[in-house]
C-alpha cells in the first residue's frame, strides 16, 4: 500500500478530473464494512445555550450544567448556541480553508508533514500509509496551542485563524468547567488536574469534495476523538453523523452554532461515565463540504488516569489504564482510525479479567496491576498491602495469551467488596538489654604533702648590726 499511498493524488485533484463517473475501488469502504445508513434523530439534539453558563443566575448556570452532564452521558454531543464568537469570523475561517485547499499540489505538499506528531500536516483520506480503502478526504491539521503553529499560505490564513482558535478555546475551557461541575467536582477541578493552561488544541479542516457514488464512499470513518471536547463548524452543509442508542443519527445543525462532541480522554478522566461518542463524516454529490474542528485536550505531558476524586471517594475501581496524553495521541494518529479501538486497549485489563476470571481475587490481582500503574500511590498502596496480607496463597496467574478480541460489550463493572483488613497482631514487649552497672570509681588518694621551702634558722653571720651602745 505504500506505493499507492505514496502516489495518491489530493481527493480535490481526483473529484475535479474530467468524467469521474465512479469511485477508484480503493476508494470503496462498503466492500470493507457494511455500514449501516443514518436516519434523522428520534427526539431532538441536546441544545447549549452558552449565554447561561458565564451570565446566567446561579439558577440558570445549574440548570445548564445539568443539561451538560445529561448530553455528555446520554448522546456524547451537544450543539451550542450564543456562544459570542462573530458568525463572520466563523465564515472568513471556512473561506480561508477553501483557498488553502485550493493551493497548488506543490505549494501544499510544502505543509505534508512527515510525523504523525509534526505541527503542521496536510494530505488526504487518514493515514494513507497505513490504510487499504482510503477516504473521500483532503485534511489540514495544525498544533495552535500551547504554541501557534500555521502554514503561512494563504495570505493572511494564520492572523485570521488565530484569533479563531483563541475564541474557540475561551469556549472549550468554559464548557469543560461545567462538565467538571456537572461530574460533581469544583469547577476548576479538571481545568487543573489535566493542565489545561498547557492544553493541546488542534485544528483540523476536512474538505470533503462531492462524490459521484456517495453510498460507497466515506469521508470519514467511525472513530471518536482523542482530546476532551472536539468544537465542529461547517459551510452549511451537513455530513456529521453520530452514533446514539446503537444507531446512526445525522446531525442537522443549528445556523450558527458548535456541534460539540465528547472525545476519549473525557470518558477516560470520568472514569467511563462520560463515553467518548463515535462519528463519521458522510460524503454527497452535489457540494463540497468543508468542516473545521478544533480538538481541545490535556497537556501533551499530562498522564490522564480516571479522576483520582471520582475513583478515591466514591469507592471505584478504575477502567482504564493510565497513559501520557501525547503517547495515546501519537498510537491513535499513527494507525488506522478503527472505531474506539485505541481507547479499548487501555480499558483490555479490565475486559480481559471480566471476560475470564470466575474467581473475585484474580479480578482484585489484576485490579492491582491496573492500579500499580495509576498515579494515585495511595490506592496503589492500600491494594497492595491488601493483596499481601489477605491472599497470600493466590499464584500469580497464568495469563492466556490475548487474541485481537472479539470482546463482548463491557457489562457495568461489579462493585469489588474489598474483606476488612485483618487485624494487627499486638507486638510482644521487647526484651530489653541488661545494662552492666557503673564501675566503682577509684579512690582519691591523700594529696602528696607539698614540700615548703626550708627557712634558715640562722641569720648570715656577716651581718653587721650597729652598736646599740649610747655614744
Ligand atoms: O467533518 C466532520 O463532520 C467530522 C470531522 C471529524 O470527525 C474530525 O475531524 O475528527
Ligand atoms: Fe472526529
């Protein structure tokens, strides 16, 4: 495949040449998976009115976070209105992403990349190194903070992009403080623990041309996002589908609004409550589609582990192993983009044990490994010791090797019922040393008599004494 990808042309280049009456067969996702169509939505898309959050009453800012919590746990997507960010500034930023798709092939190959990690790339499908069927998709994705990073073609792109990154992200930041209210935590609680001030937020412009047989074609595959909260605009024209109750759901987007979508590193931090939503983007034949989404994580450096407060004190275990934020970026961006099959590897621990254990101290084992690898060195402490005083007797087990799993649906994980501590032995008094008695001290003898000088008895005979007769 590396040749073919080597030499494949832009989707731009192939949807504009002559008499592209159907799709190259490599360009065929239904011969690699039967996807199922979408259909509009049962009930209607949870609606955020921004507004509420920064200026509403306190009445109005709970009521909001409620309605926050529900659609992060019941859809993973919301669409967000009055959020202050200018319709025109929206529109110049999508009009500045058709011209940098219309560039020349060379001009763009300028900006290719080589890295999955390098700031600035540009290409088409996903990962065509990687990939057998590709995707009806030219892309420009761009690391704009902690630095600001930008091709500097078309005239006047990066200005205008700036400050739309810095909108967003003033956006993005307020919704994550409610979503950390709405977990039940202080609002600041995530913004802290995931080292926001140092967020990585990525743009990413997909320009999806029409396509002469959009039933085959896939602009984009299923997949979740890696970061917290993915903020998606569009040209007014729809393709965003998402994945709800087990069926496929089109998006029919409010005029000036963010289609907002929880990503992987959301439903890792909540501990799975708040699931990372699938998507995928489908193609017409009739108009380009250009979206931009702006995906807002943790600091590359951050390791993000279940929130230790939602783990700690509400008696859970963890699911998910813990990972450096840019390690799980780079797997996901350098494979395939394949459904949540990069967030399952950190949740395989758990999975495995379920799927095999029949036995409660094998999943506790396990747990502990699980745990040895989280940050919280208090928990990890107290399984430990657990694991050592109470199943001393259990060997280590011997772990099949894992198939690529065809693994069940994840059942609620069952509440572990840790047994009570044993009890401390009282310790025994210890014996102490004999401690040998002083020895006598020696005896002051007299003092030795000093010897006085001998004071003559008799004067100097030649001593002459003056007569002391009378004259
Ligand atoms: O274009 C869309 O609607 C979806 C894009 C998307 O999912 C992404 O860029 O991650
Ligand atoms: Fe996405």
């Amino acid at each position: 495949m590396a040749t073919a990808a080597a030499s494949l042309p832009s989707i731009k280049l192939l949807a504009e040449s002559a008499d592209l009456k159907s799709i190259p067969s490599h360009y065929d996702y239904s011969k690699n998976a039967n996807e199922p169509t979408a259909s509009d939505p049962d009930e209607s898309l949870p609606i955020i009115d921004f507004s509420l959050l920064t200026s509403g009453t306190l009445d109005q800012r709970s009521k909001v976070i409620d309605d926050i919590g529900r659609a992060c746990q019941d859809w993973g997507f919301f669409m967000v209105v009055n959020h202050g960010v200018p319709e025109t500034l929206m529109k110049a930023v999508i009009g500045a992403c058709n011209e940098f798709f219309d560039l020349t092939e060379e001009e763009k190959r300028e900006f290719e990349g080589k890295d999955v990690l390098d700031p600035i790339r540009c290409g088409t499908s996903f990962n065509a190194q990687k990939e057998k069927v590709f995707f009806w998709r030219d892309f420009l994705k761009v690391l704009v903070h902690p630095q600001f990073h930008f091709p500097s073609k078309p005239l006047g792109f990066s200005e205008l992009s700036l400050e739309y990154c810095e909108r967003t992200r003033k956006v993005a930041r307020e919704l994550l403080r409610g979503v950390s209210e709405s977990l039940g935590l202080e609002d600041c609680y995530l913004d802290k623990a995931l080292d926001l001030d140092m967020g990585l937020q990525v743009f990413i412009a997909n320009l999806y041309p029409p396509c002469p047989q959009p039933e085959l074609a896939m602009g984009m595959p299923p997949h979740s996002d890696h970061g917290l909260l993915t903020l998606l605009i569009q040209n007014d024209v729809g393709g965003l589908q998402i994945q709800h109750n087990g069926k496929w759901v089109n998006v029919n987007a409010l005029p000036n609004s963010f289609l907002v979508n929880t990503g992987d590193h959301l439903e890792i931090f909540s501990n799975g409550k708040y699931k990372s939503v699938m998507h995928r983007a489908a193609v017409n034949n009739k108009v380009t589609r250009i979206s931009i989404a702006m995906a807002n994580g943790p600091s590359m450096d951050t390791i993000v582990s279940p929130a230790p407060k939602l783990v700690e004190d509400r008696n859970r275990l963890p699911a998910y192993v813990p990972m450096k934020y840019k390690e799980y970026l780079a797997l996901q961006q350098g494979n395939q983009l394949d459904g949540k099959s990069c967030l399952d590897r950190l949740l395989l621990v758990i999975k495995s044990t379920m799927a095999r254990s029949q036995h409660p101290s094998i999943l506790l084992m396990l747990s502990v490994v699980t745990l040895s690898l989280m940050s919280s060195s208090k928990i990890v402490a107290d399984a430990r010791h657990l694991l050592e005083t109470t199943l001393p007797e259990v060997p280590k087990p011997e772990l099949p090797e894992l198939p690529k799993p065809e693994l069940p649906e994840l059942p609620p994980l069952p509440k572990v019922e840790l047994p009570p501590l044993p009890d401390v032995p009282s310790l025994p008094k210890p014996e102490l040393p004999h401690v040998p008695e002083l020895p006598h001290l020696p005896e002051i003898h007299d003092l030795p008599k000093p010897t006085f000088p001998t004071i003559p008895t008799s004067l100097p005979k030649d001593i002459h004494f003056p007569s002391l007769s009378p004259p």
